[in-house]
C-alpha cells in the first residue's frame, strides 16, 4: 500500500492506485472505476458526511481493520476511515467526447500534483471539455493530485499525449490554441474564446517550449502590475478559464 502511494512505477507495475476518503471514492464508482480491494475503519467511517457510499462498494474484496491498522495504511491526516486499490484507466485522447464547441485546457510538462489537482478543480467548476496532460512529468494518479483536485481527477475528461499527439488532435477538432506566454502582445481580456479554442500552459520555471508558441493561433498573456512577472500557474489557468466561460455566457 505505501509503495502504492509512494511511487509511480509500482502503479503501474501493479496497474493499481490508492483513493484515501469518502468523497474522492464515490467520485471514482461514479466514474466507473473498478475497484480492486476496499479497506474501511469502523471506527473513523462511523464520522463520514457520506455513509451511503457502502451500498455503492460492489467487491468481494471489501475488509474492517482496526485504527491501529488503518493508520498504517492511510495516506492523510484526518482520513474518514475507508482506502480503495482501484484500477487505472487508459486516458487516450480517442476517448474524449467533446461537444461541437469546446473549450479546452492543455497543461505541458506539468510536475508539481498540487498545481494539476487545482487546475482539475477549476476544470470541474467550469465544466470545461476536458483537460489534456501533455508530456506529463507525474503521475495523473500521484495521491497528491487525487488530495488537491478532491476527487476532480475522476469529474473530468482526462487525456495524456505527447505534443505532437495533441496537436494533430487540436488541428483535427478544428480547435483554436492560445498559448498562455509572458513576452506576449496581447491580453487575454482582448482574445475572443467564444470559439472552439484550447489554452495551453507551461510550466512556472520554463513557461512554454517553442513548439505550442510555434503552432499557436495566438499568444496571450494576464496582465502583470507588481514586480513578479508571473502567476501561479493553477491561478493563471483559472484567470483565462472564467474569462473564457464569462464570455460564453456560462457563469
């Protein structure tokens, strides 16, 4: 189990990750994850605000443990009392359904699980198309994301490509792409997101590589009036995201 929480490569090696807490599970049966194996403490499940999810848990592979077990496999302080082995699932960009106008987020070489996991909030709180994690540098299932994004890993559409796969996708969907870039010319408040458009965010250290500010539609940028030259890149997406939903009319 903590090697299951610890490291990359004994998920996949096993093709098994951990969901600590009530509410992040019943996102991932609402998903149709399939769950391996559930573990649950009496003792801290009798506390849960979601006592309903136990009719939800359908494996043979369900166990009580003790606190003093509990502990020892649980993640996070203050668990609920109940950790899921659930399967993966592939994430291929064949398997997002996007509607005839969407509006995109792809993340380039993201690396910090605490940047992705609010970036899935803002996606979830949205309601946008899908998130697209290109030339990931961690793990989707890293517990860290599944702890920020509170369960949003399993409430959006999920894909994981290469650049060159994303953006014969983009191109193929007939998607405009906005690279989110400092030495832009023009400001995000100006750019028209009404249209089926994607917005593509580098990472803090780097920014983008040269490849989306090559290929972009057009380079965007948040106005900046202290003296740091850049946002969070969590916050940065979520500027551009509801500036985009405020001119589609969707909040």
């Amino acid at each position: 189990m903590q090697k299951l929480f610890a490291k990359s490569k004994e998920r996949k090696a096993q093709n098994l990750f951990v969901v600590e807490g009530t509410r992040e599970l019943q996102f991932a049966i609402s998903a149709s994850y399939s769950l391996e194996s559930v573990f649950i403490c009496p003792e801290l499940f009798s506390d849960t605000d979601y006592p309903e999810i136990q009719t939800e848990i359908h494996t043979s592979n369900r166990f009580e443990v003790s606190p003093q077990v509990f502990q020892k496999i649980a993640y996070r302080e203050h668990s609920d009392g109940i950790v899921a082995l659930v399967r993966p699932k592939p994430h291929t960009l064949n398997d997002l359904s996007l509607n005839e106008n969407p509006f995109v987020i792809v993340l380039e070489a993201v690396e910090k699980p605490g940047n992705l996991g609010a970036i899935l909030r803002t996606a979830d709180a949205a309601k946008v198309d899908a998130v697209i994690v290109c030339d990931p540098l961690t793990d989707v299932y890293n517990p860290n994301i599944i702890r920020s994004s509170i369960g949003c890993v399993f409430t959006v559409p999920l894909a994981i490509a290469n650049h060159f796969e994303v953006f014969s996708f983009l191109k193929e969907n007939r998607i405009r792409i906005f690279a989110a870039e400092l030495q832009a010319s023009q400001w995000y408040q100006d750019t028209d997101f009404t249209e089926a458009c994607a917005v593509i965010m580098g990472t803090e250290a780097d920014g983008l590589t040269e490849f989306w500010i090559e290929q972009a539609d057009a380079r965007i940028k948040i106005p900046m009036r202290g003296q740091i030259d850049s946002l969070n890149v969590s916050v940065s997406t979520a500027v551009l995201t509801f500036e985009a939903m405020r001119q589609r009319r969707f909040i």
